[in-house]
C-alpha cells in the first residue's frame, strides 16, 4: 500500500513538473511548428532567395501582446536607393476594406445597422437603378460580395463623394444576391456610403475618429489625395511602385475615388496597430459579443463548412484556418492575416505590384502549407474553360472582359497556381459546373462558348481591315488621277459615295471603342457616358441600312463581277460591325 502511494504520488509530481513544460514548448512555437525565435532567419532567408526581383519589402509576425519579428527589407525608391525603414509608407490597397467592415459592425453593435435588412432601407431612393431582382441585398451580402454586381470601372480622381461615384459608376446586376460570390469594389463602396449616412460623418472623418485615432495610428492616410495626413502624403512621394520582377513602374500612382474600397496609406507600424487590435479583440468594439459575431463565418464553401468570409474578412487555408484580406495597386501590394485560434498574426507591405512571394509564400513559414481542395473533390474536376463570374458579364461593358482575358483553360488543378496552392470546391448551379476559389466563383463554360466570343470580334476586326484598305485604295487612286489626269472610264457616283460612307461607318466603330478605352485606362468615367452607346446604336442603323441597301437598287443589275464582288464585301464588313454592336450589347445606352 505504502509502495503503491510513493507511485502514485511520484506520478503526479512528474506531471506536475513536464506538462507545463511541454505546454510551454508548444506556446513557444508557430501554428507552421517553427519556433518564435527562429522565425526572424527564416524570413531573412526566404528574403534571400527571392531578393534579386524583390524592391521594398516590410513585415511583421505578431501576437495579441507584441511583435515576435519585424524586418524591413530593400528600397522604397532602387534608383535613388532610398532603403526601406520605419518610417516609410506603403498603400494598404484593399486590406483598406476592412475598415468598412470594422464601421459596420460598430454601427451594428450601436444598433442602428441590421445586417439582412435590405440596404436600399439606408440609402437613397434613386440610387439603385440596375437591380434585376426581387430579392434584396442585404448587409451581410456586400460582406460576403454575394450582392450580384458585375465587376465595375473604377473612377481614378478624387473630385467626387461616394455617393456620386455609386450613382454614376453603376454595374448591372447579373445574379440574383446571395447566390454567386464574386469580388465586389462597388458592394464595398455602397457599405461606406451607408456609414456615411447613417453616421452623418464623411467615411474619412469616420474612420480617422473611431478606427485611427482610437489605435494611435497616426501614420495612415485614406483620401485618395492622402491630404487627410500630410506626413503620408509627403512620405509617399519618396517611394516608387515596381512590377514582380522589381523593375520601375512608369505609373505608379493610385488615385481612386471610392477611396475606402483601397485607398489607404501607412507606416508598417500602424497597420501592426489596427492587425494587433483585431488579434486582441480591443478597443474597436465595446461588447465581446461584436467580436464573436465578427469572426463567425459568414459565408461557407458550397458544399462544406468551410468558412469562406466571415463578416468581411476572407478566410484562407493553410496549416490552420486564417482570416484576413489581401490588397494591390499599381505599385503596392499588401496583406494581413490572422490566426484566431493561436493568436498569431502577420502583415506584410511591398511597393511592387500584384507580388506573391512575401504576400502568399511566405506566411506558410507562420502559419504552415496552404491547403487545396480534398482528393475527392479533384476526382470531380472538369477540365474545359472556365471563367470568373467577377466580370463584366452582360451590357455595354461586357466587351471589356475580352482585354482582360476572361477564362482560363484549366486541364488539371495541378496546372494552375490557384487551383494548386488554394481551397476550391465544385458545385452545380443551372446545370453547369461552378468552381468556388478564393474571392470570386468561376463557371464552366463549352467550347463554342469561349470561341464564339473571338469569332464575333475577329469577324468585326476583319470587316474594319477591309474597310481601311477600301478607304485607302480609294485615296490612292483619287490622288493618282488627279496628279496624271486620268479619267474614271465609268463613273458611278452612287457606288463609289456608297462605298466611302460604308467604310466611314464601319471605320467609326473602333475609333469609338478606342476613345472608350482609353477613358477606361485613364480612369475617368467617359467610357460610361450614355453617348458613346447611342454612337454604337447609331451606327448600328446606319451599318444595317448601308448593308442591305444593294439588295433594293435596281444599280447592282449593270454592274460587273468584280464590283459585285466588292459590293458583296462592303456590305459583309458592314453587316461584321452590326453583329459586334448586337452581340456585346454596345446599343443598350439606356443601362450606363
């Protein structure tokens, strides 16, 4: 019995002395299993790996009560080797999102926002003229950018409120809300818009008085001018944007009007400020309840119960479920991510756009290898085209997805990085399958469907390059017979008038488009104005009447082969330009 106890209390003494050394040892490690104090060579190393095509990069890996690592790496500006250091400013892009979220859910938690309460209840009567559905979208739909909105033009000046901007930028609604997640800029415009209102405060005095200031950031600007701190605002001067390879920008300079949809600009510090205050639940909300409400997940992937969104914040999968938004612009790109359950948190700010190293790499030192979508789910995979539902999917605008490349050829999921190194699942939905990756959903499409769209525009494009050669071989004679005095043996004033007003016509088209597009580039909103679309439903009538005009003059019977050969092309290239016009929907001037 004595033997017994001596056992038995020996037994509690041991546990007593290495469990809470074995506990201590797990804290003192990453979710990814790296130790805390190791952390800092890691990242030097992967720095070094990567530093030949890198610019300037700062990051930090943080808990609820301090900074485990912080290291700034490179040059704000290579060319005048301006390093970059504590006090240099990057462009949060659209990390600046979350605080219209975190305004949100503070109005939410006053009580004077209901979360799925139609949004039309706080804004404007006439603002919302695209809706196509009777069902409304709520709050938590602009969270989950599940409202239904196409992709829209940003407009890059700043002499407009919100409100004006949302009114005039308005993208059709081509899904009914809730049911197709795609990345929504004008849905996150329309949230600031209604903090606006509800608060009675501009977004930038808003988020200054109850996010910035409450957290001591003093370093962060918001207005696209960033006139709202004039140290930013000079700071930023100093730095230049580069590409992925770390080559100089030409235009680096970001000005967008919806200003809380990407336009904040700080210090690493600061931003460390706002990630730490959200790791810590402090400050920002005043009930525990908020917090909890915050990071629940409001949005799954179909078919799991895999967060998706909670509240704003995408979720992400690596070694452990992160929360947290990524953002780029010309020439920044930033990141912030939090682990909830471990309390561990990382940003990252680089003055090099679209970068993926520091801001996808390399948080899998932190937080362990980003997952993929299960064994099961890669046995369903279809290969075929695919294209993302964030797109300008009908209307006047939908031309546009052709510049930016709209669907991707996908064979198997290991061929493409975002299938390879991200969380995806299959679903059905009218019949077709659906990819939901990451912030926008992506839908199978056939073959004829992909090429179609390139048929259409190629048979538009060639109709213009006869119309071009119609035009100059004209000048060209005309200018050889007045030189040599050569008279035309058979004068046919009606074919030739004709034939240069048909050409003019089909000629008028792309230098319409073009106008249009570089209005886009230069991010005004010209390219949106109802006349350039009245041009296209003129042309439209005028291209179809020169087109058929041949079949009703009693001219065509004296003619030749050869000008009938030519007449038949004339109208062909003519009738090539109409069906652009129809098909791309460039007539509907009443939609923009």
């Amino acid at each position: 019995m004595k033997k017994t106890f001596i056992l038995t209390l020996l037994t509690i003494l041991t546990l007593g002395l290495f469990r809470p050394a074995t506990a201590l040892a797990e804290e003192q490690k990453l979710p990814s299993g790296t130790e805390r104090d190791k952390i800092g060579q890691k990242i030097e190393s992967f720095v070094k790996e990567h530093e030949k095509t890198s610019a300037g990069m700062e990051t930090a890996v943080f808990d609820k009560d301090g900074t485990i690592y912080q290291g700034n790496f490179g040059y704000m500006n290579k060319e005048k080797r301006v390093k970059a250091d504590d006090d240099s400013v990057f462009e949060w892009g659209s990390v600046t999102k979350l605080t219209v979220w975190i305004s949100v859910m503070q109005l939410w938690e006053q009580g004077k926002i209901k979360l799925e309460e139609d949004i039309r209840t706080y804004l404007p009567e006439d603002l919302l003229r695209n809706l196509r559905y009777n069902k409304p979208i709520t709050m938590l739909d602009l969270m989950n950018h599940q409202s239904g909105f196409d992709e829209a033009t940003l407009y890059m000046r700043s002499d407009k409120s919100i409100e004006e901007i949302l009114k005039e930028q308005q993208p059709i609604q081509s899904f009914e809300p809730g049911t197709v997640t795609a990345y929504s800029n004008y849905g996150t415009g329309l949230a600031a818009l209604i903090v606006e209102r509800i608060s009675g405060q501009r977004f930038v005095d808003y988020a200054h008085e109850h996010i910035f200031q409450p957290l001591g950031m003093d370093k962060t600007a918001i207005l696209p001018d960033l006139s709202d701190n004039s140290y930013v605002q000079k700071k930023r001067q100093e730095a230049k944007g580069y590409d992925i390879q770390g080559k100089v920008l030409r235009n680096d300079s970001y000005i967008v009007g919806l200003y809380p949809i990407g336009a904040a600009t700080g210090t690493l510090k600061d931003l460390q400020k706002f990630a730490q205050a959200l790791l810590a639940r402090k400050t920002l909300f005043e009930r525990p309840e908020t917090w909890s409400t915050l990071y629940s997940p409001s949005l799954t992937y179909p078919g799991t119960d895999t967060a998706r969104n909670a509240h704003g914040f995408w979720a992400n999968e690596y070694g452990t479920t992160v929360l947290g938004h990524g953002g780029n612009t010309l020439g920044f790109s930033s990141r912030m991510i939090l682990d909830l359950e471990h309390g561990i948190g990382y940003i990252v700010m680089t003055n090099q756009s679209t970068e993926q190293n520091y801001n996808f790499q390399m948080p899998e030192l932190v937080f362990g290898p980003r997952k993929t979508a299960s064994k099961e789910t890669q046995e369903q995979f279809s290969p075929g085209y695919y294209r993302t539902l964030r797109n300008f999917n009908q209307g006047p605008l939908a031309i546009f997805k052709m510049v930016s490349g709209f669907a991707n050829n996908w064979q198997k999921p290991s061929e493409d990085q975002r299938l390879l190194n991200n969380f995806w699942t299959i679903y059905q939905s009218k019949g077709k399958p659906h990819i939901a990756l990451g912030v926008a959903d992506y839908e199978k499409i056939s073959d004829f469907d992909f090429y179609k769209d390139f048929i259409v525009l190629g048979s538009g494009g060639l109709g213009i390059i006869y119309a071009l050669g119609l035009l100059l071989i004209s000048l060209i004679l005309g200018a050889y017979r007045l030189i040599f005095h050569k008279k035309q043996e058979q004068p046919d004033h009606v074919w030739k008038v004709w034939n240069i007003l048909t050409a003019v016509g089909v000629l008028a088209f792309p230098i319409n488009l073009f106008l249009m597009f570089v209005a886009q580039d230069s991010g005004d909103f010209s390219e949106i104005a109802q006349w350039r679309y009245v041009v296209f439903a003129g042309l439209g009538l005028f291209l179809a009447g020169c087109a058929v005009y041949p079949l009703f003059s009693k001219a065509r019977k004296e003619l030749g082969k050869g000008r009938l050969f030519l007449i038949v092309l004339t109208s062909l290239s003519a009738l090539a330009i109409v069906a652009n016009i129809l098909y791309w929907s460039l007539y509907q001037w009443w939609v923009m």
